[in-house]
C-alpha cells in the first residue's frame, strides 16, 4: 500500500502540492494523470525520495522495492538480454556469490534462487524483450549497436523484469511502435505488484489500469474506475459544483440585496445587520474553470483529381536492399490509412517512399504535378533548432510575411504569445511537437504523413489533433501506437509485413487481438479449413444474442461492485493500525471479485466469439 498523506511541495516559491493525500491500495493499476506542469513527475520523484517533501508524509511497507525508467540504458558492449538479467540485482549478487559459497550459505542461496524463480529468468528475460520488439538475435547484440529510442526500450524491459513491488512507468509508451504499446498494455495488466503510470494513451488509461489519480489544483483525487469513467465521474462532479456555486452566488446576491435596501432604515437595521453577518461566514465555492481548449488548426489544400498517388510493381529499400516490394498502391485526396505492421516491416520505410525521402528502384510511381506533401516524424522534433524561437523558425520559412500573421499561425496551433518568443529548448515535449506539425502543414499538403504525432502531445491535445484531422480535406497517412487516434481517424487499414503493402480487411480490434496472441496459435488460426461449416438456425443465434447479454450484464454488475471496494479501499480510515483484520477482509474481497471479473470478461469474450463465428457462417 502507498499512502500519500497531506503532502506540500513547491518549485521556486510556485506550490505544486498543498494538503494532497491518497492512498493506492497493494496491486492496484493506477493512471496518474492531470494537466502538463501540475506536478506529476515531481510526485514520482518525490515518491522515490529523490526530493525532500515541504510537509506531510509518503509511505510504503518496509522493505518495498520501487521501480521506473530514469534514462536509457548505456551505450555499453553488454548484450541486451544480459543487461536485462543484471536488472534484478538480487539474482545478479545471489549468482556471482553462488559461484565461491560452499556448506549452508550454498543452501540458503539455491533456496532463495528457487524463491524467486531464478532459473526462468532468461526466460522471462527474453520474452519481455521480445515483446518490446527485439527479436531472439537483436537479444544478443551489444547494447552500443541501438540508438537512444531502442536503449530505453531495453531499460524499460530491465524493470519489468525486476518487478518492483511498486513500478512507476513515465510515458512508457512514447518509444513505442503499436505492437509494443498494445504487448505493455497486456503484461501491465497481469503485473502482480502495484503500477502507477503517467500516460496520455487512453486506449493504456482504459485497459492496462483500474483507476486514475487525479492531480489538480494541487491536490489529489482517486478514481476507482479507469479513464473514461473518471471524465464522466469529473464531468458529472464538474457540473454539480458549478451548480452548487451558482446557487450560492444567487443567494449572496439575495442577501446583499437586503442589506443594501434596508441598512439605513431603523426598523430594518437589526435585520440587515444579521444577513451581512451571514454573507461573511459564507464559504464562497468557486465555479470550476473551463480548461483552455488545445487546438491545431490545419491550412486546407486545393482540390486534386485523383489519384493523388499511384503505384504499379513497385519496390523500394536502401541502396541494393529491397525492404518492400510488389506494391500495387492508390491514394486519393479523401483517404485516411493507417499503417499496420510488427516493428521492422517497413512501416516507416513505405512512408519515407510516399514522401519522397526514399526513390523507387522497381516499378512505376505517378503523381498529381501539383502535389505537396507534408511529413512528420519524431526525429524531426529533435532536429528543431533549440537556440531559435518558434517565431525565428517560421520566419526562415516565411521570409516576406508579417510578424503578425506568423503569430496567427503559430496560435493556431496552441503556440502562444509567450511560447512564441521562447527558445525551442526551453519548450515542452508538447509544444515542439505541435511547432513540428506546424512546419509540416505550412505549405496546406494534399497529402500529410504522420508518424507516431502523439508523443509528448496531452490527452486534450490528442482529442484536438482528432478533431483537425477530421476536419483536414487532405489525405492523411499514420503510423501511430495510439489505438484510439487509429480508431478515430483512419477509415482504411494498410498491414505492412514479410515485404509487401496490402489492405487489411479487418478492424483495428480484431488486429490488436491477433498481436496479443502467440505465433504459435496465429499459425494454428491462419490454417485453411476445407470443411465448410453448417450456418447455425436462426434460434441457436437468437440464444447465442441472449447469452451475450447475460454476459455483458454480468461484466456490468461485477464492475459495479469493484468500483465500490476500491472506493471502500481507497479511504485512509481504513489503514489504520487497529483495523487490519477489516482491511485484510476488504483486500480478499477485492481480490476474489477481480477474480469473478477475470472469469466474466473471459465469458463474454468466448460468447462474443461464437456469435460472431455463427453470424459469419
């Protein structure tokens, strides 16, 4: 259990914590989230020790181990799958002290290896790397062989694989492709210990966690329901408190109305007196503030007949190597296509080729004569000059406009008067991305190609990016690992593997179900099944549509009941001293509902899946 109780912090006089407590029950998944500056990676670090607390107090069981991602790791000539296995310090000093113990320290040794399943370890080792993207031979080259990006991958994949029993996880997701992210998003949610994760991925914030802390207004609130609960739960609390404050308002108004009428009448002096009595004991509640609404605002290109884009036979690599080949491709200004595919397929390579970054050394490629193309990518955020300010980078592209209305443009991406006039270097993750995306939609592209344009953006300036990109009458490519902008944008699925482009005919869920199982049982899945299947009455699918709904209203009522133990589990009265036997029978409630959960969802899923073999028989 981690227990944050009235904690105080403050940076150069700014307060970022007055008074903020919560308590983050043992093995719960939790999202920390709220808005950027509120504080959030100063409360890991506070969290960790690494800053002393203004007032108040942190505390975790003794002998707790805590976990995160600092930095990547060196650039050092230790393979990766040994850097990883040198994460678990404990095993690391029990190995190398085994190799000179002799008697009873040998046996205290082996006994403790077995304790913490010691000899699996280059096991579990190799899978988590494999599951962050490194095949079983990039496991075996040295860590000097990866860029940055890939050597923080390879420490992320070290504290996974020490399991701390409290992990902190900082954006894990931002050097992610979407296989990654959706692999983390499926361990974190078998993870035996408690997670806290700071992330603007609400696909993470809906499956991987439970519940959400909300940092506002220096203080924290606990949600026992993950992220799109916690916005209706906010919006719902939102909504009431500026109700309550109206209301308030009204009736101090209708008081010093009063006063104002009647305190220089005698008769009514007493009175008057009473009621300004009353308007100062009144605990003004003040309205909750709207937040500033992030926006992008993308010039809109001329129209172009179609095709803007097509290619017959084509190949392309680098230099003599072909990565892809055999593409027969067609774009039109109107499309929205995401690219699919496990790390290493080509994704980024076809997107280089659509850019113009990349020639075509087979095939043919024609183009409409009055294409532009805007690009973005994440190396391009780090190549901005960070001694220029975001005005000066427009200015070298615009030479002949006005300040002003490079101050427009700049605004219209969220870039305000005060970050117009800031070096890059002292800007935000966020505001160089957006600064990025500016410079690549200034010329009005018919054809803009984003890859992974989310990093370091916050969830309200993802939904703004949506919401442009829905509005853009330009054609959109997007290699991303944020499921929900895939969902909400891309309307056609391009899956880039084993050397060729194709359309994928399926949805973006039934993909993120294909990567989550095996390989051993996508072989089993791909196999050709010559019987052709009976089609199933209509009353056995009327059945199979009833036991669906029974299913999902068992998943609801079961939700219902662990939204209220985690609430229950969530109240600091509980953790004190003399009610642990309450707390532990509270502990075994939630453990055996989030059980029946598990057994629920798996029931639902398998009756979602003989609904939908027998609909499509």
């Amino acid at each position: 259990m981690l227990r944050i109780d009235s904690i105080s912090y403050s940076v150069e006089g700014r307060p970022l914590f007055e008074g903020a407590s919560a308590t983050i029950p043992e093995g719960h998944k939790v999202g920390l989230v709220g808005a950027n500056g509120a504080g959030k990676t100063t409360l890991f670090r506070l969290i960790r020790g690494e800053l002393t607390l203004d007032g108040g107090e942190i505390t975790l069981p003794s002998r707790a181990k805590i976990g995160g991602v600092a930095q990547e790791v060196p650039a050092t000539e230790v393979s990766l799958i040994d850097t990883v296995l040198a994460a678990d310090t404990e095993r690391a000093a029990l190995m190398a002290e085994a190799e000179d113990a002799t008697g009873n320290r040998m046996a205290e040794i082996q006994t403790r290896l077995a304790d913490i399943d010691a000899w699996s370890a280059e096991a579990r080792a190799a899978t988590i790397l494999r599951g962050l993207g490194f095949d079983p031979e990039q496991q075996l080259m040295p860590c000097s062989a990866f860029s940055g990006g890939w050597r923080m991958r390879v420490a992320l994949a070290g504290v996974l694989f020490a399991r701390p029993d409290l992990l902190l996880l900082d954006e894990p997701t931002n050097y992610l492709d979407l296989e990654g992210a959706l692999w983390l998003e499926s361990y974190l949610a078998r993870y035996p210990h408690t997670v806290i994760i700071i992330s603007h991925d609400r696909g993470l914030l809906n499956r991987a966690v439970g519940s959400i802390l909300h940092l506002e207004d220096r203080g924290l609130t606990y949600y026992g329901v993950p992220y799109d609960g916690f916005v209706r739960q906010r919006a719902e609390k939102r909504a009431q408190q500026t109700a309550t404050a109206k209301k308030q308002q009204e009736r101090r108004a209708h008081l010093q109305g009063f006063v104002d009428r009647f305190r220089a009448k005698a008769s009514k002096a007493k009175q008057a007196q009473a009621r300004l009595k009353m308007i100062e004991r009144m605990e003004m509640i003040t309205a909750p503030e709207e937040a500033a609404k992030r926006v992008f605002t993308f010039p809109q290109p001329e129209e172009l007949s179609p095709p803007i884009i097509n290619i017959e036979g084509g190949a392309t690599g680098y230099g003599e190597k072909i990565i892809l080949r055999k593409m027969n491709l067609r774009i039109d200004q109107d499309d929205r296509i995401a690219l699919l595919g496990r790390n290493g397929q080509g994704k980024s390579t076809l997107s280089k080729l659509l850019s113009g970054r990349l020639p075509l050394i087979e095939g043919r490629m024609t183009t409409s004569s009055k294409l532009r193309i805007g690009y973005f990518a994440q190396h391009q955020v780090d190549e901005l000059h960070l001694d220029e300010t975001p005005l000066q980078h427009l200015q070298r592209e615009r030479s002949g406009t006005a300040p002003a209305q490079l101050r427009a443009r700049l605004a219209g991406f969220g870039l305000m008067a005060a970050q117009a006039e800031t070096e890059v270097a002292r800007l935000s993750g966020g505001q160089k991305a957006r600064l990025s995306l500016l410079l690549a939609t200034l010329d009005a592209p018919h054809l803009l190609i984003l890859d992974e344009p989310t990093n370091h953006l916050d969830i309200e300036s993802r939904e703004a990016l949506v919401e442009a990109l829905t509005a853009y009458s330009g054609a959109v490519i997007l290699v991303s690992h944020d499921m929900h902008l895939l969902g909400m944008v891309a309307d056609r699925l391009w899956l880039v593997s084993d050397g060729g482009v194709a359309p994928y005919e399926d949805d973006l869920d039934t993909y993120r179900a294909l990567l989550l199982i095996s390989e051993k049982d996508q072989k089993k899945a791909q196999k050709p099944n010559d019987s052709k299947p009976k089609r199933p009455s209509r009353d056995v699918i009327l059945e199979l549509r009833a036991e669906l709904r029974r299913c999902e209203d068992r998943v609801t009522k079961i939700e219902e009941m662990r939204g209220r133990l985690a609430k229950k589990l969530a109240d600091p009265a509980l953790y004190e001293p003399e009610k642990v036997g309450e707390l532990e029978v509270w502990n075994r409630k939630y453990a055996e509902v989030m059980e029946g959960l598990a057994r629920a969802e798996a029931m639902w899923e398998a009756a979602a899946e003989k609904l939908d073999a027998a609909e499509s028989a």
